[in-house]
C-alpha cells in the first residue's frame, strides 16, 4: 500500500469516528457536569452522551434546548449545581420536589428567565435573604413547602409581577407577611402552619382562612379580627360611654316632650305589626321568612292572589299550601333567597324569591313562564309554577335532593367520603351539555339562551344525572343587576366588547368544564361588573402552555385507569369553549360533538397513554401535548 493510500485510509477512519460517536451540543455536558453534584442519583442513569438528552429522565426540551427539568420523587441528595444550570439558555421550569435536598435555598435568581420553581418536600433551611427573587421577572409558581426555612418572607416574592402561585407552607417563616399588591395574577396561595404574625396585608384578605391557617400571630380578614391595643380600647370606651350619656339625655328630653301627643301613635303601630305577625304565623320561623311581604300589596290578594301553574303533570296547591308549609333555607344569592318548602301533602318543593325581576311587564312576564313551562327534556329543572308581584316574583320547581354541582365540587365533604370520580363527572358534563343544546334549539334567537351557567345552577338526581337551573332568566332581569351578577356578563364577550353573543354560553360552558376537570372555583365569578381578566382558563391556559398538564386535573379523580386520555380530550373541549376571541371560539353544535364522543376509558391504545402520562404524585399526565393541540388566546 502506497503513502498517499494509506494517508487516505487514516482520513476516513477519522471521518467515520466523527461522523458515528454522537455529539448532543453543550445542554448534555452542562447535565453531566451537574450530575456530579448530586448523590443517590441511580434514577438518573440513563443520564448519557449516547442518547439525546432530552429523552433522558426529567429533561423536557423545546427547539432543541433544555426547557424543563424534573427531578422529583428521585430520594436526590448533595448539591444542587447552579453554576451548570444557568448554562442551560433554555431552561425555564424546575423542580427539585420530594427528595432530600438540604442546607440554604439554591440561588435560584441567576436564573433571571425561570418561569417555575418547584423545591418542596426537602430539607431545605436556614433564612432566605431579601432579595432572594430579585429581577426574577417571569416567575409564575413559586412552590417552598415542607422545608425548614426560617425568618421572614422574602419582599423580593411580593414584587414578581407575574406570580400566579405561592405555597409556603409547613416551614418556619416569621414576622409579617408582606404586601403582595404588585402581585396582581396571584391566584393561589398558601402560608399555613409557620409562625407569621400580624394584620393579613389587604392584598391577601380575598383567599380563604385555610390559606393561613396554623399560625397563631395572624389576624384580620379571613380570619379573627385584630385585637387593639390596650390603650386604644380604653380610648375608644371612654368615647362610647360619652355618646351613650348623650344619647340618654337627648332621648329623655324628646320623651318628655312628645309623651303626651306619642301614645295613640305608639298603640296604633303595635296593633298593626301584631295583627301581621299573626296573620303569616304557621308555627315555622323560616316560613315566616319566606312570605314576610312588607311594604304595600298582600300576598293573598296581590296579583290575583295566587299561584300560577305553568306544568299539568304535577299536584295543584295554592300559596296558603306554601304558607303552612315546613320550610328551610337553602341558600341566599345576589337574585334573592331560596328556600325548601315540605306541603302538607308530601312533597318538596323549591320556592325561588326574585327581587331584581322587573325588566318586562306582568303580561310579558307570564308569557315568557309558560313558555319555561312548556319545556320538557331530561336535563333541564321544570319550572312548577310562579307568583307574580311588582316587587318581587317566586318561582317554584321540585327538590332535587342530592344538591348542586357546586356542592359536590367545592363543599365539605365527611371524613373517608369520595369525590366525584372521572366516570361520574363526564356523565354530568354530557348531560349539560345536552340540557344547554336543547335551550339553544328552543331559543334560537335569544343571544343567551341560558345565560347563568355555573355549578350552583346544576343541580343533581339520585343518579347524578344533571339538571340545568335559572335558565333563560336574562330577558326578565333588571338589566344593571344582570350585568353586575349573571355568568354570561362574566365572559371577555362583555368585560372587552360590551356585547353578548350565541357563543357566550360556549365560553360559560367551558369554565364548567375546566372547573369540573380542574376541581377549581372559577373566583372570577365572584367579582360584580367588569373585573381583571384573570379567570380560570388563564390559569389552566398558563399551567398547559408550561407543559405541566398532569397538574390541571383535580386528585379526586385519581384512581380511574385508562382514562387520562380522554380526560385531556375532555379539557381540549373546555379550552376550545374558553377562547377568548369569540370569533375562533367553537360552536355549542362542535362542542356538543366532541363531548359526546368521549369515553370513560382510552381505546387500545393506553399503553402510549400510560408512558407518557404517569405522574407518581396524582396519578395524571406530567406530558403536555403539544401548543398546537392545547394552544388558545387569553388576551383580546
């Protein structure tokens, strides 16, 4: 073999060792040199330069770059190695969560573009400085839980603009909690079992009590109020005391005035309240509650003076039948009060008394009941009957026993007492969905053929079959309370365009869904008039967009098998009802479609479900689908 060919064998042989050992780029060798830190990493040992990394555990990549890393429940000790992690120009999301970490907080601030930052479940400890999240302007999730970090709250938290999430529980945080007023999307939040002191800042006082509970120095709203100081109490005993004597002699001087004149009038008005409290008295106190009728008019003889049945298939009483009645408050809404009302003759019956119903006149009115009478399908609640009167209106329908929605997804539930599992929930939403089609078909030119719905108004049978209530309501409504307290004036429909369209009860529709998948009250609902924009769909919107979909659903579903996937088609649907943009939002027929389609459990196919989707804390998907399957828009 001459020089020249064996010089031309050496180049090939080199040129196939180039081309055959695989080169991953900088992201693989900055994880390695961070994997030495880390001690008990045996479930990282595909962790190697002869596969791609982001198929190696917890590494999720976007175009090409480390974007995530999730190491959880992994049982990781040693260091966590942030000089190798902020070469990693991509990373956007981590999470150390469940494992055996300890020492000081990580200095997770040289990462300036993280977006998630999971490190609960360690050992973490000692005091973390006050600037601490300094110029972390993208931070969303901030989860700190179960560790041992002591001293006060970092204000350098309270200043992320963007931060929708902060759980800080079961550590050993003291002080005050700072003003989280420059927080505006915070939407969840946990400061329970630490050692924190003081006023709750006003910024915090819309969460629930739970949220700091197990701390014994924290007061005021939602919580017991503050006490004052001692000085102050005195001060303010004395100034009550002054006004108590003023009072006094004025009172004395006006009696010896008018006592001569105040008599007749005096006995004339006792006589009157007397003769009414015996008049309405049946022996049941929430009775008298219900038909106490002040001002002018008597229920007796008011508009007619009777009830007004609108259904032919149910057994006729009259208003004196709801009077005797044994009657229980279920509960009182920004509409009026509702009420459960046991006849004589046996069955419930619920009276629903409206204050805000005066947008048509009585003959408009009692045409648009009748027309809510003739309805007929197995998932609306009929309406029974009416009672008319200028200044307020009742409307009587069955008692569903089993409760709302609503009460099954948010209330208190006894100790060992299930959830709504995935099965149970996807027959409720099919059933609305077809009780809201059957609306759509019946009203076809009403923009809002619903027009309020929620959770509250589905109620649910024996067989937690749903049934759609305080439907079609919106045309009879006071027109400024309606858009102060109706769902359907909730929507971007309104808060941006100051409209509603046949695709507003679309976008109602798809904050049930979420709320049902998700086990989250949508606390926008709750805001009267034109609010933020923050709602639930921009949280679910934001948690998908991350890729941490198996965070969405809520835990009470745990324990369904072969059903992730139809769960994450079901909220497919829910996003695609959300759209912000009416225009691309769907169609009530299309959404009706898919919903229908849907399964309790996946096809075949599970297995590819199942790799891609187990999460070892809930059960679900940890794997988002991709931005074109899950995208849609939140801002007009």
């Amino acid at each position: 073999m001459s020089q020249k060919q064996a010089n031309c064998c050496v180049w090939l042989v080199s040129l196939l060792a180039v081309l055959v050992v695989p080169t991953w780029g900088d992201d693989a060798d900055t994880l390695i040199n961070f994997r030495i830190s880390l001690s008990n990493d045996a479930a990282l040992n595909n962790w190697d330069n002869t596969i791609p990394p982001c198929n190696w555990t917890g590494v999720r990549c976007k175009d090409g770059s480390v974007f995530r890393l999730r190491l959880e429940n992994m049982s990781l000790t040693g260091l966590i190695d942030m000089n190798s992690l902020v070469q990693l120009s991509g990373l956007r999301s981590l999470s150390f969560k469940n494992n055996s970490f300890d020492g000081p907080i990580p200095d997770v601030k040289r990462i300036g573009a993280l977006r998630i930052l999971y490190l609960s479940y360690n050992k973490f400890s000692g005091e973390i400085s006050d600037d601490a999240f300094t110029g972390m302007n993208y931070l969303t999730k901030v989860h700190l839980a179960r560790n041992q970090f002591t001293g006060k709250i970092p204000t350098s938290l309270a200043s992320l603009d963007k931060l929708a999430e902060l759980n800080l529980q079961g550590n050993q945080f003291e002080g005050d909690i700072p003003d989280f007023r420059k927080a505006t999307k915070l939407n969840t939040v946990d400061f329970s079992i630490n050692q924190l002191l003081g006023p709750i800042p006003p910024s915090l006082r819309r969460f629930n009590a739970s949220s700091f509970a197990d701390n014994k120095g924290l007061c005021g709203r939602p919580l017991k109020a503050c006490k004052s100081s001692k000085k102050k109490t005195i001060l303010i005993i004395v100034i009550v005391a002054a006004c108590v004597i003023a009072l006094a002699a004025i009172v004395a001087i006006s009696y010896i005035v008018s006592s001569g004149r105040g008599s007749k009038s005096s006995q004339f008005k006792t006589t009157k309240d007397t003769k009414a409290l015996k008049k309405y008295d049946t022996g049941q106190k929430e009775a008298q509650k219900i038909f106490d009728y002040s001002g002018s008019g008597n229920p007796q003889k008011g508009e007619n003076g009777k009830l007004i049945f609108v259904r032919d298939d149910r057994e006729r009483f009259d208003l004196q039948d709801l009077l005797r009645a044994s009657a229980e408050v279920l509960g009182s809404g920004s509409f009026g009060s509702t009420y459960k009302a046991v006849l004589l003759s046996g069955p419930a019956m619920v009276v629903k008394r409206f204050r805000h119903m005066n947008n048509v006149g009585r003959e408009d009115f009692h045409d648009r009941m009748r027309k809510l009478g003739s309805l007929s399908h197995p998932n609306l609640l009929p309406l029974v009957a009416f009672y008319y009167r200028k200044e307020e209106k009742l409307l009587v329908s069955d008692f569903v026993p089993n409760g709302s929605l609503a009460s099954h997804l948010h209330g208190n539930r006894a100790p060992g007492q299930p959830g709504l599992d995935w099965p149970t929930r996807l027959k409720i939403i099919k059933g609305v969905a077809k009780g809201l089609a059957y609306l759509y078909k019946e009203f076809p030119s009403l923009p809002l053929p619903h027009g309020h719905l929620k959770s509250s108004n589905v109620v649910l049978d024996k067989n937690f079959e749903p049934l759609l209530t305080d439907y079609t309501l919106v045309q009879v409504m006071n027109k400024e309370h309606a858009q102060a307290q109706m769902v359907a004036y909730k929507s971007p429909d309104f808060t941006q365009a100051d409209r509603t369209t046949r695709k507003t009860d679309v976008w109602s529709l798809g904050i049930l869904i979420l709320e049902m998948l998700t086990g989250k009250f949508p606390a926008n609902y709750l805001k009267q008039g034109k609010g933020v924009n923050t709602d639930l769909a921009s949280w679910v919107n934001s948690v998908v967009r991350e890729e941490w979909t198996g965070e969405v659903f809520d835990k009470d579903m745990k324990g369904t098998r072969n059903g992730e996937g139809e769960m994450l088609k079901l909220l497919k649907v829910g996003m695609c009802c959300c759209e912000w943009n009416a225009e691309r939002r769907w169609e009530l027929r299309e959404a009706v479609k898919k919903i229908e389609e849907l399964k309790e459990r996946d096809n075949d196919n599970y297995d590819d479900y199942s790799s891609n989707y187990a999460s070892e804390e809930y059960g679900y998907s940890s794997r988002a689908l991709t931005e074109d399957d899950f995208s849609f828009s939140v801002t007009a």
